[in-house]
C-alpha cells in the first residue's frame, strides 16, 4: 500500500464511463466503470494519449476496431470488436472514456 510499491501492478488504459443505451459502444458490450481499453487495433495506449485513441476510432469509422479490453470485474482481458459509425446519439461511438489507471494487483481494493 506504499506510495509506489504497487506500480507494478498498475494497467492504464481508457476507462469506459458511459455508455449510451443502443450505441455502437453498448453493441460491442462495454461496461461503465470496470472496462479499461488498453489498445486500438494493436496500438498500445499511453498516459496522455487519449487523443490517439480518438484518431484511431476516426480512422475506423464505418469499419471494425479491434480493443483489447482489461475488466476489473472479471480481473482478466478479452478482444472486444467495436463498429464506429454515426448512429442516432452523439460520437462514433456513444461512450465517454478518459485515460485512467487501476491497480490490478491480486487482492487490491478498487478505487473510483
């Protein structure tokens, strides 16, 4: 519980914390609060690189975006396949994400 010590367990990512009911984000089963996106179509994401995630999602638009996702819930990843589009909400995707860090180490308690 030190400052530090759990850095090694810690997965950054871009957490999910809304999704809009009928979305492309809702269809590709993404959950507020315990989903981290953790890459786009193979690219990595970075502190800071919220703006690379947007660029991606653009690039994929009318398409296929391949996420890796990390899930507190379940304490494990899974390939999620997401199809941005214009749809009848705002956004490609329906979700508002922000980069965010979790420790995942095994017994950590999770912090909002």
């Amino acid at each position: 519980m030190g400052a530090g010590s759990s850095s090694e367990h810690e997965i950054g990512g871009v957490r999910v914390f809304k999704v809009t009911p009928g979305s492309p984000a809702a269809e590709a089963g993404l959950e507020v609060f315990f989903d981290f996106i953790l890459a786009i179509n193979g690219t990595k994401l970075e502190p800071g690189e919220q703006s690379v995630f947007a660029a991606k999602i653009q690039e994929s638009e009318n398409g296929a975006a391949k996420l890796t996702v990390y899930s507190t819930r379940a304490n494990g990843t899974r390939e999620v396949t997401v199809m941005p589009r214009k749809w009848a909400g705002s956004g490609l995707l329906g979700a508002t994400v922000r980069y965010d860090v979790v420790d995942a180490a095994p017994g950590s308690a999770l912090r909002g």
